[in-house]
C-alpha cells in the first residue's frame, strides 16, 4: 500500500490533500443520497391515510421486527449505503483528521431511520428494524473502506472528482427531486374523487334514465367517508359492528318491506317512487321488485361529503331475485345516465359491477372498473363492502376472501391521460412510469460522464446514457402503442449495462481517465 508521504507528494501540501478528501466526501454523498432516496421512496406516493393505516395494523411489531428481507435485498442494503458510509468518512477526516468510525455509523443510522419512519406514509410498506441494521452495516462498511484505502483511492480518485462540480450536479439532483415530486403530487390528484360531480341523484333498483331495472331488494345501505381496514371488513362482513365504520357513518338508507319508501338517517332528498310500468296494479304503496326510487333532487350533500373526504365505504346488503339480468342491471347508482356516474353498484348475470369516478377511471368510472367472481345466488341474502382509500379501490363479497382490488399506481394514472385503460395494463403503466422517472437520472449521468470526458467517439453514445434514453424511449413507445406488448425496465437496464461494461472494457478508457 502507498504510504502517506508518497501520497502528499501529488499535491502540493496537506491542506490540498484534506481538501480533496472533503471534495470527494461531499460528492459522493450527494450522489448517493439521491440515488437512495429515488430507490426507496419510489414512487412518491405519499398518504396519511396509510399513516394511520399501518399505525393500527395489529401486526405492526412484527413487521418492524420480526420480518427479514430475502438474502438478496439485505445485501443489497449494504452494498447501497457502502458510498454514504465511505463519503460521510470522508468528510469528517477531512474536516476532523481522525478514523473514528462513530462519525459515519451514527450518521448512517439517522438516515436509515428516517427512511424507515416515511415508509409509515407510503402503501404496502413498513419499516423494518432489519433495514435499519443492514443499511447502518454498509455504512460502517464503507467506512472502513475509506479508513483503509483513503491514500490510495485519492490518488485515483481526485482527478476524477474534481471535474464534476459540487455546486452545479448537486442543485440539478435536487431540482430532480423536487420536480419528481410535484410531478407525483399532481398524478395523485387524479386518484382522488376531485371530479365527482354535485348535480347527479341517487338512484336505487335502476339507472336514473330508466333503462337498467334490477329485480331485487336492498335490505340496507350506509356510507361512511373513510376507508376501513381488512378487521373491521371482516366484523362487517359477520354482522358485527364496527366502531371505526360507525363513527364515520354519515348515510343509512334501511328498508322495510311494508313500507314504499325507506327510512333514511343522514342528509339526503326526499325519495320518489317510480314504475317500470303504468299498470294501476303496480301502483301500490309497498315497493315491488320492478319499482324503483330516485332522490328529489341531486344527492349534493352526500357528493360533497366523500369528494372532501377522498375516501370511502359502502356497505349493501341485498337480495337478487334473477342471477341471469343484465346492463349491468343498476342496484344503486349515484349518476346521470348509463354513460355519466360518481359511483354504481350493478349486476350483470352472477357477477356484481362496481364503478366509481376517478381522474383515472374517467367520467363513467370504467376504464377500468371492478367485475367480481359469479357467486351471487337468487333470493339470498348477500353483504358487499366496498371501499377506497385514494389509491386502492376493493370489495369484498360476503367473505373477507372474496376480493377483488385496483391499484391506481401513479403510472395509471399518467397513462389514463392518454387513452383509456383497462386492469390488465396497469402493471406495465407502473413499471412504465418507473422508466419515465429513471429519464432524469440517466440524463444526469449522461451529463456527468461528459463532464468526465469519457464520451469521446460515436460508439461513446450508448455509454454516455443516451443509450439508455433511446432504449427507454423505445419500450415506452411500444407500451403505448403495440397490443398486448409489456415492458421489462429490467431487461433494457441490463442490456445497456452490458454493453456499456463490454465498450469501456474494450476501449480502456476507464483506465486511462486516471493516467
């Protein structure tokens, strides 16, 4: 190993020398901070309802201490916060000229741990004390890397960094970031029930046009404004009440059968009976299987309760007296006719149809909507639990089993804007929109590498990342337009990673850029 005396000999004193250390530290970490931030964090889709969510799983211990990631994930978690480690070391040599190694791990732990705590805000993800300690071992690791071979890295390493500016590459990273993120604030507005409209009525066994009568009866139907959680479902689903359900409750519609309208606790207009026919014998005070109710006026209290709220839950308890109607044959909708809706719950043979508006899922609430397994029988009693909490759409069907779910990823959500979508290409639009938020990083790439002067010649465009753009650029243009066609973001990223190993290999310019 190079000794120090050697070493300060390619510069000018030790002031230079703990100069270029503090340039490398300082580098190194913005770099690695963002890429970890971008890894962890994706895709931006922060909500304090999965705050509260995770906060009363039940399970939530053991989440945070009993589940380990699988072998490749924890080393991975080393090898990502290795840089952080090596750079924060860096930094503090520089500034303190001491190898204690307290300084990079307790600040390794800090930056662990506050990734961990968001992850309360984001879905289907919970902080792990084993993240913690495999994130905080690569930090130690990386510190001891630095610890052993700092002389001889920054020989190797200072004309490298020092044509990369601090200032210039660390306020594009974080004007990446913070675009990346108004970017994702703006697609979660469209999950949101922000485009309900006010003027349309509730509607029950029928369309409010009239042309989708259902033969059956509603039993009862309450509507509170906040999704439940999986426990509650399965107290709901069994008869029990809910005290979390209860207390966000804002609408009962319960009937009686001796009755021609139901009674109603909530705000909400006045009923009316209507017929499907003008028989005098159908025009009875008890409401018959062909009849039909719709509100006075449009249900604007109830629309304005759940367009604040965000969220929702439906709970129906009904009887079908035909498995084979279609239309789908409208239970209860909240529209204005078969092609404009906020929410409706229908039949179309045995299966149940539930559609509800969204940005994504446009003015009908159907690209895509939900279509449930044919397990509905005639004349049983059935209990549905619909619910959506801003970005997961679910209903349970009698059994907490019985579930059919829609994810609206932030990639539906961008890519609605552009044709209508359907629930088998919301996977690609996920991995899709992963591709369109790696373009800013590949193009910051791009750009370090001709900073570091390693793009000379034509062949250097695949290296340089514009490669990687093109490659992008390409399956995303097949994603949009080629039937059936799906994108692997993993196969284009190991194709152009191994030509770019394969070129720099060949051309040797990763050698000689520290000659």
């Amino acid at each position: 190993m190079t000794n120090q005396p050697a070493i300060i000999k390619h510069f000018q004193n030790r002031r230079s020398l703990h100069s270029n250390y503090f340039n490398i530290g300082l580098k190194l970490t913005i770099f690695n901070v963002t890429l970890i931030l971008w890894l962890t964090l994706f895709p931006y889709q922060f909500s304090t309802h999965d705050l509260m969510t995770n906060l009363r799983d039940p399970e939530l211990l053991k989440h945070i201490f009993g589940e380990w990631s699988q072998w490749l994930d924890l080393i991975l978690n080393v090898i990502m916060f290795c840089p952080f480690g090596f750079g924060v070391m860096a930094l503090g040599w520089s500034a303190r000229r001491n190898d204690g190694l307290g300084w990079p791990l307790f600040w390794g732990f800090l930056f662990s741990l506050g990734l961990e705590l968001t992850q309360f805000f984001l879905p289907t993800r919970h902080p792990s004390i084993a993240d913690i300690i495999t994130n905080s071992s690569g930090c130690f690791l990386g510190a001891c890397l630095f610890k052993r071979y700092k002389y001889v890295l920054n020989v190797r390493t200072h004309r490298l960094f020092r044509r990369v500016p601090i200032a210039g590459f660390g306020c594009m990273a974080l004007a990446t970031g913070v675009i990346l993120f108004a970017f994702s604030l703006w697609l979660q507005g469209r999950t949101t029930l922000a485009n309900w409209d006010d003027n349309f009525h509730l509607v029950l066994h029928n369309e409010y046009s009239g042309d989708r009568p259902w033969n059956g009866w509603v039993e009862c139907i309450q509507l509170a404004d906040k999704a439940v959680s999986e426990s509650d479902v399965q107290l709901l689903l069994s008869g029990k009440k809910s005290a979390m359900f209860d207390a966000q409750t804002f609408l009962t519609i319960q009937f009686d059968k001796t009755q021609a309208l139901p009674k109603v606790s909530g705000e909400l207009p006045s009923f009316r009976k209507k017929y499907n026919n003008a028989n005098a014998d159908n025009l009875s005070s008890i409401l018959g299987h062909n009849d039909w109710l719709v509100t006075e006026s449009p249900a604007k209290a109830l629309t304005e309760t759940l367009r604040k709220s965000g969220q929702l839950t439906l709970l129906v308890t009904f009887n079908t007296a035909d498995t084979s109607q279609s239309g789908p044959a409208r239970i209860l909708s909240l529209s204005k006719d078969a092609g404009k809706r906020n929410l409706t719950l229908a039949q179309e043979g045995g299966k149940l149809v539930y559609r509800l508006r969204t940005g994504v899922t446009g003015e009908n609430g159907r690209y895509p909507h939900i279509i449930t397994d044919a397990s509905l029988r005639a004349n049983v009693q059935h209990r549905i639990i619909a619910s959506y909490d801003g970005k997961r759409q679910t209903i349970y069907v009698d059994e907490i089993s019985r579930r059919h779910t829609i994810n609206y990823s932030l990639g539906a959500a961008l890519f609605s804007t552009i044709k209508e979508t359907s629930l088998s290409e919301f996977n690609t639009y996920r991995i899709s929109y992963a591709a369109l938020m790696a373009m800013p990083l590949a193009l910051l790439a791009a750009m370090a590498v001709q900073r570091l002067h390693l793009n000379r010649g034509p062949a250097n465009t695949l290296m340089s990342g514009y490669g990687l753009l093109l490659l992008l650029f390409v399956e995303l243009g097949l994603v949009i337009f080629a039937k059936d066609y799906r994108l692997d973001i993993a196969s284009v990223l190991f194709v152009w990673l191994f030509f770019t190993g394969i070129y720099l290999f060949l051309s040797h310019k990763f050698t000689n850029s520290f000659e």
